[in-house]
C-alpha cells in the first residue's frame, strides 16, 4: 500500500504553545474545545514506586494551537465533559496508559477515540509503530527524543520538556488528518474507527481483583486446589496494592505467590522458603497462610475450573494452517498479521464452541473481521473436520 507522507513541514514552523496553570483558563479553554470536532491527547506521567500512575502534564492540540495543563497546580475535574463529548474525537497514540491514566485521575476514558498506532497498521505503515515512526512515516519529520525519560513531577519543567511535550500533539494532530485521508481513500476508516473502539473494552485498573489470577502464565499448571490459593491470594495482593499505592511486587511477587499455592506451607519459616522477603513475611505473613489455608480447605466444587493449555500451535497441523490462513489474509490487504488476528485472538475463537462442538465466530470476528477472515476460519475449520 502507497501512502506518501506530508511533505514540507519543518519541525520549526510547529514550535509554540500556552502554558495553562490558572483553572479559570483551563474552564474557558474547555467551553472552546467542545466546538471542535477532534483534539489530539497525550499525558505525561510518573510511575516509580506507585502502583496508579502520578500525573504530571496533559497536552492538548487542535489544528491551529497547542496547550499544556498543569494537573499539579489547578482543577482538571473540567476535562471531564470533553472527554466523553460524542461529537469530539480524541486523538491519541498508543493510548493503553493514557486510558488508564484518565480513568484513575478523572473517572473517565476519552471516547470516541481514535489511535494513530492503530490507524497507522491498516495503512500499512507497521504495527505497533513507535511515535517517533509515526511522525516520520506521515509527516516526514524527525521528532526529538531527548525527554522521553524526564522527571515529569519536578517544578518547574523545564523549557526543553515544555517544547518536547507540546510538539507530542501538535504533531500528532497532523498525523491523524493525514491518517483519516488515506483512510477514507481505501476505505478502511471504519476498520480502524471500530478497533479503536474496542480499546475501550480492555481490562483497565478498575479490573474485578478476583479475576487476577488468570492472568498468571503458570496458573493452567495447577489443579482447582492451588488455583483456590492463587485466586485468593491474587485477589488481596491486587485488593492491597490499590489500597497502599504499591506496585503489585513490591506486596509479593508472582512467582511467590504461585509457590505459595503450589507448596503447602506451615508457618512463616516456610514462607521465606517459598520466596518471601523478611519484610513480606514480617508483614503479610500470618495473613498469607490463613488465607492459603482456608482457600486449600475449600470444597473442590467450589474451587476454580482447571485453565484450559494455551495453545502453542506447534505439531498441530490444524492450527498452523489457520495461522498461515491469516498471515495470507493479511499479506493481500497489506497489513500486519497481528492487526489482522492474534495468536491469542486466535485461540480464543478455536476455544468458542457451540453445545454440539462447532465453531463460533468471537465478538472480535463479528465486525469488519467477518467476511475477512472469520467466514474463511470457519470454512478452512469445516474443510478439515
């Protein structure tokens, strides 16, 4: 797929920006942001030792200017409304912490959203393509680097931080004009409009705690007996984190905890044995062993189901031709496999079956995926039985 890039920008045509600390200002620049019809987004955050992530900066551009807000010195609680406005499209790139950070800070998620990282697969300009790809592959423009990693929370920022933030947006906004171009052009805009979409479905902080447990890698090793301790003790570590602000591991590890679960621990001598620190036996320790204790002793009824085997897809000739089915797929519309269907997305759909054993299409495949590639699965899958 051809897709030129802008030609004739200058990176010091794009520089400027307004400072905004005065909540007063903030509130009338909000009243005026609702007039437009897309605003590109981008947040500039901490997260050393904190399991929610400090907010530092927010940056918002239209097509004509850029602002900066300061979230450490004024009420932001205005954004709100912009935020989940209908008519105005936020423009972000690869927003996964972005949404996070909105959700956490304002109780909300930008939508309709549109992800220039998303956007940028269907035009054949890579997946998961880096921002500084990004510019380069739309607007010809070389961004700078050098405050990727700055101490966003210090005051003041300085001026080089100041001016690589504002040009995140004031270029991200050009991006996503020239995006929806060639869009439109091959038809595919609403491809990338209803993925977009979907990001707004992923497990965000809000994440039910009991659910945690099946996002350990191991947990389809275990039986119903040690996926009851692991549950209950993901459950509270997710339960304490939030709580105290800490990352996950600096409560208990993963691989402790799956230890935990797997041993059969008596006492707290034991607990250091199964990977504790001194510090986490000393301040979880009784807990941790009531908790694996009352979880072991849990009728197996009411234990968790075993986890299915992911699927590696090695030896099984079924999954490999599925697999090239999609690499072909993909190849003819000139786009990453991966923006096509993932591994995973792959074995969840051979895992969605019907009472009577057939296959049935996920919600993934029942949008712009269907006639693609979700109609051809199903085929390939009849073909074979």
């Amino acid at each position: 797929m051809s897709f030129a890039p802008v030609s004739g920008l200058r990176l010091e045509d794009l520089d400027g920006f307004e400072y905004i600390r005065d909540t007063a200002r903030l509130e009338e620049k909000c009243r005026e942001w609702l007039q437009a019809d897309a605003l590109a987004i981008d947040t500039e955050f901490a997260r050393f030792d904190t399991y929610y992530p400090d907010l530092g900066l927010i940056q918002i551009a239209d097509d004509v200017s850029t602002w900066l807000i300061d979230p450490l010195t004024l009420d932001i609680s205005c954004l709100k409304a912009l935020l989940s406005a209908e008519h105005v499209t936020k423009v972000l790139h690869a927003c996964s912490e972005d949404l996070e950070v909105f959700q956490h800070h304002l109780g909300v998620l930008p939508m309709p959203l549109f992800d220039t990282q998303v956007a940028a697969a269907f035009l054949g300009q890579g997946f998961s393509l880096s921002y500084q790809a990004l510019v380069s592959a739309n607007l010809d423009l070389e961004v700078p680097k050098d405050e990727t990693r700055s101490d966003w929370m210090q005051r003041p920022l300085t001026d080089a931080q100041c001016r690589y933030a504002a040009l995140d947006v004031t270029c991200l906004i050009k991006v996503y004009r020239h995006q929806v171009e060639g869009l439109t052009a091959s038809g595919r805009l609403a491809w990338a409009q209803e993925d977009c979409r979907l990001l707004l479905n992923m497990p965000m902080v809000a994440a039910d705690p009991e659910d945690y447990y099946l996002r350990v890698s191991s947990a389809w090793k275990m039986s119903r007996k040690e996926l009851s301790v692991l549950k209950t003790l993901c459950a509270w570590r997710e339960v304490e984190a939030r709580k105290n602000n800490k990352p996950r591991n600096r409560i208990i590890d993963e691989k402790a905890l799956v230890s935990v679960a797997r041993g059969r621990p008596r006492d707290k001598r034991d607990l250091g044995q199964l990977g504790l620190s001194p510090r986490q036996v000393r301040l979880y320790g009784a807990d941790v062993l009531l908790m694996a204790q009352e979880a072991r002793h849990m009728p197996e009824k009411d234990c968790p189901p075993l986890i299915v085997k992911p699927s590696t897809g090695e030896g099984s000739v079924g999954v490999k031709s599925l697999k090239q089915l999609v690499a072909s797929r993909a190849a003819e519309l000139e786009i990453p496999p991966e923006s096509l269907l993932r591994k995973k997305q792959l074995d969840e759909f051979l895992a969605n079956r019907e009472a009577d054993g057939s296959h049935r299409l996920t919600p993934l495949l029942q949008g712009w995926r269907r006639e693609i590639i979700g109609e051809p699965l199903l085929a390939a899958l009849d073909a074979s039985a």
